[in-house]
C-alpha cells in the first residue's frame, strides 16, 4: 500500500525511510515540501508561508483527536502531559486514619477478626481486637506509634516519574506520497 502524504507510521528501524521524516518538531520550509504544507499547514508551529514544523511525537505517545463523554475536547495537533510531575498535599484526596485503641484486659468481648467498631488492643494470644469502646481518659499510645507517612515536610516536594512503560519505535511522516483526497 502506497503511504499518504501527511500519514504518520510507526518504523522499528534507525533510519527514516525514503520520502519520509522523523516526527521530531523539525521545520521544514513550504518550498522543501509543499503537498504536505498544504496538509498540516502550521498546526504544530511555524511561520505561516515560510515554514512549518512536523508533529514532534518524540517522548510523547500517540492521542486521538477529538472529546467523548466527560472528557476534555482534544483538537488535532495539541499536545499534552507532563514527564513528571510534583505531588503536593493538595493533590491528594482528603481522608482520615482513625485509630481506636483500649486495654486489652477485656477478654469476654475479644474478637478474632476486626470490624469497623473494633478497637485495637494490646496482644494476649491470638486476639488483638476488642468491640468494647475505651472509656474517656483511657491509655494512650506512645507517640512512636502512630506517624505521618506519605508526606514531605511543608514546603518541600520532590518531582515524580509519570512514564508508562514504553518501546521505542520511529514515528515518521510521509513527505512525499499519494496526495489524500478530501471527501
């Protein structure tokens, strides 16, 4: 099948074939490759009638154009995503650990398996859980016990990986091909 000025494929080789290009964000001048000018145009950037610049997909994975229910429009030729981002408390959804703890002398009402009600207990055999609520002023837990986790101190943050696992392939662009006829 002869390609289409403008195609995009995928190659698994170091070397873009004859009549096409890398999609690296280069620019070429109108002269250096009118047809596809008249294709893409300066969607991906430019100086319009002088040159223009090929699609860069390098680092980026392929999009299709267009919205669907409860999703963001995306028109042809935006880019979007980050390869990393900084988490912040704010973006994390609010929520609580509750902790409910007693002595653990109570053994008629000790459970084996927890529940939501459960207090947590000091261990006596296998029973670690207790369904009776402590009484106010009851023990408290060494301050050791419980601590923050998943949090930087205030101001500080550190930048996360967002990369999917990925194979690098070539994507490239037909220079020079079959013209495609508009419907």
């Amino acid at each position: 099948m002869d390609a289409f000025t403008g195609e995009i494929r995928l190659f698994p080789f170091t070397f873009a074939p004859q009549d096409w290009a890398y999609c690296d964000g280069s620019t070429l001048t109108v002269q250096q490759a009118p047809a596809l000018y008249s294709i893409i145009g300066n969607l991906y950037g430019g100086t319009p009638g002088q040159n223009f610049k090929l699609p860069n997909l390098n680092g980026r994975a392929a999009m299709g154009a267009g919205n669907g229910p409860g999703l963001t429009p995306r028109p042809t030729g935006t880019a979007v995503g980050e390869d990393q981002v900084t988490l912040l408390p704010a973006n994390m959804a609010g929520h609580t650990h509750a902790v409910q703890v007693k002595v653990g002398g109570d053994t008629a009402a000790a459970v084996d398996t927890p529940t939501s009600t459960s207090y947590l207990s000091q261990p006596r055999n296998v029973l670690l859980y207790n369904a009776t609520q402590p009484v106010a002023g009851g023990p408290t837990l060494a301050p050791t016990t419980v601590s923050q986790a998943g949090q930087l101190a205030p101001g500080s943050s550190v930048p996360r990986s967002t990369l999917q696992p990925f194979l690098t392939l070539a994507y490239c662009i037909c220079i020079n091909g079959e013209y495609p006829l508009r419907p």
